[in-house]
C-alpha cells in the first residue's frame, strides 16, 4: 500500500545563462569573478543571510498533492564510499541533535556482470569527491553547497563532460568560497527560470531508457524527491504521485526557477520527525535542517 502524503510542512515560515558547463576547466579559473556575478541569482542559488526570501504558491501545490519543506542548511550523505563512509539513510538519527529530514539523493547505477554499485552522478562532501558518478550522469543536475551556506542548483560537466574536483569546484564555487557538498546525477527539469526539453533530458541529460525523456522509467508518475529555488530560498519537494513533466510544469506555475529531480520510487527515502512515509533502499542522500 502507498504511504499516505505527509502533512504541510510548515516549520520554514526565462532566458538561459552562459554555457559554462561546457568551458574548459581553465576557462572556468580564470573567469570565475565574472561567471560568478553573471551565473548566479535568486532563480538558481538560496544565499545564507539574505534580508528576505520568496515563497513558491503553497496552497496550489498543496492542492495538487505535494509537500513542501523549507530548507535551511543540506549536508550530503554518502554510505556508497570506501572513504569516512556515513550511516546508511535508515540510521541517521532526526530531531534533537540530528537532522529534521533526511531524503533519499542521486540515482545509483547496478551495473551488469558483477560491477560495484555506483552514484550515477558525482558525489563530493567536505571538499572532496567521493565518486564522479558514471559517464551518463555527468551532465545532469546537481546541488552544490558553498562554504558560506549558499545552496545552488545547476549542471555538472566541464569540457568532454568531465566530472572531476576541479571542475566542480570551478562550476559551483565562488572566488574565496568553496563548495563543501555537490550531489549530482539528477534530472534537471527547470533551468534558470526555463522549462529544460524532452530533448535535453534525453540527449544531453541521458535518460535513455524507454522512450527517453519524459518517457524515460526515472521521470513516470510515481514518488520523487527534488529540491528547488524558488526567488533565492531553497525547497524540498515530495511528488506523492507525479510525473517529471507534471512537476515541470507544476512547479515552474508555482515560481519555481529551478529544479532537480532525484532518486524516488523503490529508491525514495523520506524520513521526518512525523515518521517514515518511504523507506526505499537508496544509500547516498542528504540531511536537512528547515528555516527557523
């Protein structure tokens, strides 16, 4: 039986930017004052500190059947890694000193012929990369955490595609602030305020299987997690019963400018103080402390 949609989570109170993803990780370096100020906005980075931040049409998406959470800090989780491994989603501890939620992250490739379970995207904590993810992962979505709290949403992928620790650090940081955490492999369904194409998920973002797209097995209405910015705040969102082209959409009408889908399904994890509503079998997540 499907668990029934969690309650409101109450406790949190157009045009595309340059094509960075496809620079030369060089490139990056020596641009980066300028890519920093012209890549980042309330539409694709939450900002730690900011006076006053949006708020997407709750009581719509309320009404179509998601749930919200106001996100305040995001630590990724990693039990898939040889190095300082974390505490599989199921045991991480939430409220009191823990966590509030904790929800499941990227899509985890099984390989055939007895190939080592893998992150479909890159995974890094602390500054350093535990995987880059598989070579179908490697421009898709991602959320990054810079040092100073900030929380941004966008592809991965330098020149050729390459996943490694430079280039993330290239892509997502800012002159004087490192990212901390990146979590990629998602789908990203909203780009800087545009709606991302079948085509893109497809050819670009890779998922390929089915008819691909918005047909492909990951996107077909079922449980999803994703996280978005919504006018420079952060949200987590649980899609009880949708397809990524009904969040696009549903999302985009709600102010949403960007948004990355991740693992749901028989992978979903969702745990809050309330209770587990899904338990899937996911191993590589996040922890989630809510705007006060």
């Amino acid at each position: 039986m499907k668990p029934p949609p969690l309650q409101w989570n109450t406790l949190s109170g157009g045009e595309r930017g340059p094509d960075v993803a496809n620079e030369h990780p060089t490139a990056l370096h020596s641009t980066g004052s300028q890519l920093a100020g012209a890549r980042w906005d309330g539409r694709n980075e939450a900002r730690v500190g900011a006076s006053r931040g949006g708020r997407p049409d709750e009581r719509r998406l309320r009404g179509l059947g998601y749930s919200l959470y106001g996100v305040g800090t995001i630590t990724v989780l990693n039990s898939l890694t040889e190095r300082e491994p974390d505490l599989r989603l199921g045991e991480q501890q939430v409220g009191g000193v823990g966590y509030h939620v904790i929800s499941s992250g990227t899509f985890i490739s099984e390989p055939q012929g007895g190939e080592p379970r893998a992150p479909e995207g890159p995974v890094m904590r602390q500054g350093q990369l535990d995987s880059p993810g598989v070579g179908r992962g490697h421009r898709r979505g991602a959320v990054g955490v810079l040092a100073d709290g900030s929380i941004r949403i966008a592809r991965t992928g330098g020149a050729n595609g390459v996943c490694n620790s430079q280039v993330l650090h290239a892509l997502f940081g800012s002159p004087g602030v490192e990212l901390l955490d990146l979590c990629g492999g998602g789908a990203l369904l909203i780009e800087r305020g545009t709606h991302v194409t079948a085509h893109d998920l497809r050819e670009v973002q890779r998922f390929e299987s089915g008819t691909g797209g918005f047909g492909a097995p990951e996107l077909r209405v079922g449980m999803h997690l994703a996280f978005g910015i919504c006018d420079a705040t952060c949200w987590l969102v649980v899609a009880h019963s949708h397809s990524g082209e009904a969040m696009q959409a549903d999302l985009h009408a709600a102010g949403f400018g960007s948004l990355v889908m991740f693992d749901g399904g028989l992978g979903g994890f969702l745990r809050d103080s309330s209770g587990t509503p899904y338990n899937g079998r996911d191993v590589q997540g996040f922890g989630i402390r809510l705007r006060s």
